[in-house]
C-alpha cells in the first residue's frame, strides 16, 4: 500500500507533482518557519486512485484519521467538539494553478451544537452564525449538488429586506435565520437533510474535491491551459483561521510586485472582517493593500517581511493569501503569481538585474505567446474621448466589442463570429466558457485578485474590474454609467486593461509601442520598460539559439519589414501572389491560349512583370537566402467564378443579347479545368511538367534578377522550390529544366548564375521517400499546412468551420493540427524526412515555412527536430527568434522552461 497522506511539515515545493501546487508551497512555508495554519495533504496519486476505481484506495481513511488526530493534538481541540469546535478547510490544489475551477469548503466541524459553543468561546455570534452559513451555503452547492444560485437569492432577498448593501451588514439573528433557509433548501432539493456528523462532513468534502477534477468547469480549463488530463488534484486540510472576527480581523491576497505591469513594490487587496474566499469573489469592493498599514502597522510589517522572504526564496513573483485573525498574521498560501504579458518580461528583466536570476532565467519566463500580445494594436488615446467609466487595470490590452450579460450569450454570440464583451457584478468559475468567448472581461466589483482578473490574466485576456461608476443589472440586460448613459446588450464598447478605461463605441487602434520599437526603435515613455524588456529577452535569445528565423515574403515591402523585424532571409516567396490583380489577364491569356505562340506570348508578358518582383525582393533580402517557390495553386484559381459567369452570359441570352465572347471562352476554360477536389489535382510540380513553358518563364525571371543584382555589386543568393513534389523523378526534370535555363541566363550575362533547387515536403509520401528525394534535392522545406491536410486527410478550409469546434470540445485533440504541429502523425512524417534526407545528404538544409513556423510550441518542435531554420509571417518573426532561444535553453538544461 503506497502513502496517500503528508503532514505539512513533510514536503517542500518540488513535490507539487504529488502534493499539488497548494500542498507543496505551504509545506514550503512551513519549512521556512513562516506562520502557516497546521495541516495536511491527500496527494494527487489518491485522486487518481480514486477516479480509476470510482472509490478510495484501502488505507487512506485510516492515514487521514491518523493525521487529524495528530491535528486535534497540537490544537487541544477536536473536530466539531460541542464547546470549542476545530474547524478545518478542504482545499484542492493540481500540480498547475487552476484558480477557481476545482472545489473548496470552509468551517468543516459546525453543526447546529458546535456553532452555539463558537459564538460562545469566539464572544461573537454574528461570526458564529456567518461562518455556518458558509459552510452550508459551500456544502449544499460542492458536495450535496444544490444549485449555488438557490443559496444567492436567499442571501439576496435577506439584504433587500433588512436595507443593506452586503453581509456585513446582517446581524446574528439574520444569519442564523439564514442557516435555516439553507438548511431547507437542501433538504428539499436533494431529500436528505445537512450532515451533522463532522467525520461525514470531512469524508463528503474530500471526495467532492477529488471529483472536481472532472469537472466541467475544471475540464474546460485545462483543455484551454494545455494541462494533462491525468494529474488529479491533492487535498488540502487545514486547521481554519477566521478573518471574520470583526474589525481587527480580515483576509487579502498579496503579490510581491504588480501582476499587471511588473512594477516593484507590494500590490495586492485587503477586507476587514471577511475570509479569503470574500477578496478573490469580488462580491465585496476590497481596499488596496496600503491600507492595512493604518488599520494595523504590525500585521503589515509582518506581512512585508514574508513577502520579501518569499520572493528571494522563490527567485519570482508570488502571488500570497493571508488572514489576519484577531491582530495575529497567518499565512495560508504562496505561488508563483500569474502576470500578464508586460510584467512577465519586465519582472525578467528586473530580477536579473538584482541577481535573483540569470540571463538564460529571463529568457525561460517569457514566451513568444506572450511577444505576441505585446505586439497586438493598442487605443488610440487622442481619439478615445471621454471614458464612461474607470475600474482597476486588471489585464492589459485593448478590445473592443458587443456588451453581453452571461456566459452563455457570449459563447453563442462568438460562436457566431461576433466579438463580445462579458459584463459581470462579479465573475465566478461558471462564467469559465464566456470569458474564454469573448474578447475583453469587465466587472463592476472586485480588484486585480478577484476571480475575474486573475484568471483573465492567465489567459492574456483584457480585463477591467470594480467599475463602481457602472450599475450593472443583468436581468434588465443592460450597464448604466454614473452620468446616466444605458448600455443596452449588444452595444459595443471599448475597455482599455492598460487604464481601466471604458468607452461607448468602437476606439480606434494604434500600434503597440512594442511594434514601433521593433520596425525603427521608436516606444513611447510609458512604456519604455516593457520595450527594454522586450529587446533584451530577444538580445538573448538571438545569442543562444540554434535555428535561424526567416520570413515568408511575396512583395519588397513585406521583405523590409521582415528584415527590420529580425529576419535572416526569405524561407517562402509564393510567386502566384505576383499573378493576381491587373496580372491575371495574363495568366488568363497563358490559359485560353490555343497555340504554342499564343502561350509563348502571354509568357513573355509575365517574364518582366516576374523579373521586377524577385529583383525587389532580392534587394531587400540582399546577403540573406530568398527562397521563392514555383507556382503552385491550381490554374482556375486564377480565372473568374464559374457561377457568376454563367449567370453574366444566361442574362445576356435571356434579353436577347449575344453574350460577352470572351465570357464564353473562359467559362468553357473553367469547365474544362474544373476538378472535384483541385488540392489533389493538377498543381504544384504537375503544373510545371504539363504546362509548357512555365516553369521556365519562372525559373528565367528568378535568373535575371539574380543577374541584375550580381552586375550591380549585390550578393542575391536566391533558391528555387518546386513545391508538391511526391516522387524523385518529378524534380529530376524540373531540376533538369532549372539549369538548362540558368546556363541560358548565365551565357546571355555573362556572369554565372547559380540557384540550388530543393522541394517542399508537403505530402506523406515525399516524407517516407525523403532519401530518394534528396538525391535531386539541395534543400528541404516543409510545408506543414498542406502536410497536415493530406496526413489527417482534412480540407482546412471546409473542416476548422465544420467539426474542429466539436473535435476540441470532446478532447479529440487539445488544439489545431493547423496552429500548432501535430507531433505524433505529422510530426513522425518529420522526423522521417529529416533522418532519410540527411542520410542521404548530410549537408542537406531543412527548414520549414508553414505558419507552423510561427507558433511557439511548433518552434520547439522544429528545434528538437533537426531543422535549420523556421519561417514565418513577417510580424511572427519575434515571436519565432524568441521561441527558438527558449528552445535551445530547454535543449541545454534538458527540462521544460515552462
């Protein structure tokens, strides 16, 4: 029989595996003699025990029994005990902080005897009385399945009828009435009345908290956290302490620098005369943390000396929950604090200018997600005009959006393509699904460690919260601002996460100081920390990794931008980009033509139209490496819409007109051309080897430009790509066609020119061949969006709108095998790929140059993998550098950086 139980003064933090994030840290404050409510924890192995066999494993009563005598002892009182009750509370805690989505009870012990023995030994039956009511209010909704509304409009009805703005204001006998209603409702809704039993009230609870990991709430989570599925959840029991004993008592939560910007300094909430669970539910405004200083200057003394304890010990940001019971401190949980974009790099950048941390340190707390969001437009603050209210800068960003009232709308609103925002008096974990839908979080109560802004930080969603200024009224569905302004559901407004301002109406948008910082080291003063920050994390990264970052560019101007953003070259320039607008007349041309001559002509047209684009763009990228693909779209792409067109010419024959020649020509062409599925049909190097011509029109246009830029002091080095290759012999002839046409230009100039040929890995076929292909091939690149359609054998532009919503919700996969590379199926084909490739050539270059190139988790992938290079679109390019540093830190350290 394996161990299930640890006293709090067994573990430490690196047992948050088996602990849980919550057991760990506190056995780790215990063990660094702050003062931390005796307890103990039910590891996360008993949960897991628990969920596979639906019961708990033998033993782990008996370790709990042993534990909570133990706890008896050092308290010299008994749980539940009639004359002087210990309370304890239930807490969960996973490996990975998951606030608010799993179960908690409070005041474990109080039954209709023992709470007449707290009013009496406490000489307060107001806390008496509100601490029993919590913990039927807790029970009856976690354990016993009643809904937590039922219990809310009964607390609602009580203060409407006594005039009273919050709890604070019922006296005893309100609450003890209230503990009756409660008691009834339960017994009405599930048939059996409260449990008295304290031993059964801790048995329920425990098992209550093992079966939320499962919840929906906890499920839904997870899946947008990437956290596994199989951890569980350790349980907390610990010995209560009460911020509810009146004025010289309450809770707060505590960060050791500002979650929001990173700034130094103790930022955090408090609220006299309540527990821990009032402050984070915002159902109560807190007061900032400066305040405790006045109201108790040896508490807050106290409380400072831990915080700095903590940070050094923690080498980062901790976010702390504590109560103070009756002048005396305690200290009820640490971790490492959620922070938003911002803070995360300059919290980096501070912490290793003090020591705490070195450089490869910083670079491992930041992430390319989080460039990112820096990087997304912000207000513009000149054409704001004035904000209908102003609340607590929760999360930063900007968004904009139709004001909606609950989860539900805003998932069904968003769903439909609109952009919401989620207007609550408070959020709790319920409203988990709405704030994932929409794109800004705004509340009327609560501060930066309410439910709201905490977990909307986590998920880099804009949030503003405790917007006293606006009454929010969810069931007349509508916000009305101080000056008397009614926001009605489905208004959009603005909300500013940076300031805490909200607009009526839609605010125009800006570029993030970060943006212009990056292009031509413009940044504004106010922000100039986090575009320090963000230099010097990518200063680092550019210094440690291994891989380097190209962009995917199709004109001059998005090469320059790639560049200023840090590119080392071109790893896609998709020439059929070059063939639309006032070009595609001639592709038409090359199309209809009936003869040889006539598609020799239309070619020629094309060629000096070909020349100028590459002859730019080489320019631009001059010294770095152009990869420019051949075309590769299917022809009729390229001709007008059959429908339309047959509509066009059955009107002109319906009024007796003689329809368009032309019209006709072409909608016969796009008959002829049409295909069931064109993906899988004539494209790609199939174009190249039945469409004469083409490929040496191309293949021309790239060598003169190449000349060009050789005879003007330039040094192009230009590569050609012959995309949908699937068999060696197909890119033996085009190569073969390649170097005809380059000698052609070579002789014609009279400088040599000289382009290496290599292919796109796009289908599974040219993975599992790679050795063979290599023979022809001097690089690789692979082009995981079309590898990934033909590997799963998904259209992507039909199935992301058909079942990837239904796919994610039911944990098919965690998220798009389009946004983020398929490691097992795809990836294999991969790995395959680049081990036959090199095998055959060893200094064969591999890239990849899907948006795949772009995305974080890819960019790891790609590294481990092998390749030489990622590409990407021009404003991904940071986010790549920065993930490729990371990459190669993980690499080094062989751990995860996360």
């Amino acid at each position: 029989m394996g161990r299930y139980v640890y006293d709090f003064t067994e573990g430490g933090r690196d047992m948050a595996g088996l602990l849980g994030g919550k057991g760990a840290n506190l056995a780790e404050m215990t063990r660094l003699g702050l003062p931390v409510p005796p307890g103990f924890t039910l590891t996360t192995e008993a949960c897991r025990a628990f969920l596979e066999a639906g019961s708990t494993p033998a033993g782990l009563w008996e370790e709990v029994s042993a534990h909570l005598s133990a706890l008896e002892a050092g308290a010299g009182r008994v749980l539940g005990q009639p004359d002087d009750p210990l309370l304890v509370s239930v807490r969960s805690g996973a490996k990975f902080s998951m606030p608010g989505m799993m179960e908690t009870i409070l005041d474990i012990g109080l039954n209709d005897e023992s709470v007449l023995g707290l009013a009496k030994v406490s000489g307060s039956e107001r806390f008496a009385w509100d601490s029993y009511r919590r913990l039927v209010q807790m029970f009856g909704s976690t354990v016993m399945g009643v809904d937590s509304s039922r219990f809310e409009r009964a607390l609602a009805l009580l203060r409407d009828r006594r005039g009273v703005r919050d709890d604070v204001g019922l006296a005893a006998s309100d609450l003890a009435g209230l503990v009756g209603t409660y008691q009834d409702l339960i017994r009405q809704e599930t048939g059996v009345p409260f449990p008295q039993s304290p031993a059964e009230q801790l048995r329920r609870a425990v098992l209550a908290v093992f079966q939320s990991w499962n919840g929906e709430r906890a499920r839904l989570y997870r899946r947008r956290e990437h956290i596994a599925d199989d951890l569980g959840t350790a349980v907390t029991v610990q010995r209560m302490v009460f911020g509810n004993l009146g004025a010289d008592s309450g809770s707060g939560v505590a960060f050791t620098r500002d979650p929001a910007t990173g700034r130094p300094g103790l930022y955090g909430d408090y609220l006299p005369d309540a527990q821990g669970e009032d402050v984070v539910a915002g159902i109560r405004n807190t007061v900032p943390l400066a305040e405790l200083e006045h109201v108790d200057a040896t508490s807050y003394d106290a409380l400072c000396t831990h915080v700095r304890t903590l940070e050094r010990h923690y080498r980062d940001l901790c976010d702390i929950e504590f109560t103070i019971e009756r002048g005396t401190l305690w200290m009820l949980q640490t971790r490492v604090g959620k922070r938003t974009a911002e803070a995360a790099f300059v919290l980096a950048a501070e912490l290793a200018d003090e020591g705490l941390i070195t450089p490869d340190e910083a670079l491992a707390r930041v992430s390319g997600e989080g460039l990112a969001r820096l990087m997304f437009p912000r207000f513009d603050s000149s054409a704001a005009g004035s904000a209908l209210a102003h609340g607590v800068p929760a999360s930063p960003g900007a968004a904009v959006g139709a004001v909606v009232f609950d989860s539900g709308q805003a998932v069904r609103r968003a769903a439909a393509g609109e952009e919401v925002v989620l207007v609550r008096q408070e959020t709790t974990p319920d409203d988990l699904p709405g704030m994932i839908a929409a794109q800004a979080v705004l509340t009327s109560r609560g501060g930066k460690t309410s439910h709201a802004a905490v977990v909307a930080r986590g998920m880099g969603k804009v949030c503003v919260c405790g917007a006293e200024e606006l009454t929010v009224d969810t069931g007349a569905r509508r916000l009305t601002a101080a000056d008397g302004t009614v926001i009605e559901e489905g208004t959009v407004v603005s909300v500013d996460g940076s300031t805490g301002a909200v607009y009526a109406g839609a605010v125009p948008m800006v570029d993030s100081a970060v943006i212009r910082h990056l292009e031509d080291g413009r940044g504004d003063g106010g922000t100039r920390g986090v575009v320090d920050a963000v230099s010097r994390a990518l200063a680092r990264a550019d210094a440690v990794r291994r891989l380097d970052v190209r962009a995917n560019a199709d004109t001059p101007q998005d090469a320059e931008r790639a560049r200023r953003f840090g590119a080392q070259g071109v790893g896609l320039c998709r020439t059929e980009h070059m063939f639309l607008g006032e070009r595609r007349r001639l592709v038409e041309q090359m199309i209809l033509a009936r003869t040889d001559a006539e598609r020799e002509r239309a070619l020629a047209a094309l060629l000096p139209l070909q020349r100028q684009d590459f002859a730019g763009i080489l320019r631009a990228m001059d010294g770095l490496p152009v990869t420019i693909r051949l075309l590769d779209p299917p022809l009729h792409e390229f001709l007008p819409d059959p429908t339309e067109l047959a509509v066009r010419i059955a009107s002109a024959r319906a009024r007796g007109e003689e329809p368009d020649a032309h019209e006709v020509e072409l909608l016969g062409a796009v008959n002829r051309m049409h295909e069931e599925n064109p993906m899988l049909g004539l494209r790609g190097v199939r174009l190249g080897l039945v469409v004469p011509g083409l490929v040496a029109m191309q293949v021309r246009a790239i060598g003169e430009a190449v000349a060009e830029r050789l005879l003007a002091g330039g040094a192009p080095e230009a590569e050609i790509m012959v995309p949908l290759v699937g068999d060696v012999r197909e890119l033996r002839l085009v190569r073969e066609e390649v170097q005809r046409v380059l000698g052609e230009v070579s002789r014609e100039v009279g400088v040599t020119v000289r382009c290496p040929v290599g292919t796109m890995i796009e289908l599974p076929r040219a993975a599992l061949t790679a050795g063979r292909i290599a023979e022809e091939a001097e690089f690789f690149s692979f082009g995981t969006n079309d590898l990934t359609q033909t590997t799963w054998g998904f259209s992507r532009d039909d199935v992301e709108a058909e079942f990837f919503s239904a796919y994610l919700d039911q944990g098919v996969f965690a998220t798009s095998p389009f946004e983020t590379l398929d490691r097992e199926g795809v990836g294999r084909l991969v790995g395959i790929a680049v081990a036959e490739g090199r095998a055959t050539r060893p200094d064969l270059t591999i890239g990849v140059c899907g948006e795949h190139g772009g995305d974080p988790d890819s960019v790891h992938f790609f590294h481990a993998a092998g390749l030489d290079y990622v590409s990407c679109s021009p404003f991904r390019v940071p986010v790549a550098r920065l993930e490729a540093g990371r990459a190669a830190l993980v690499e080094t350290e062989g751990s995860d950086s996360r």
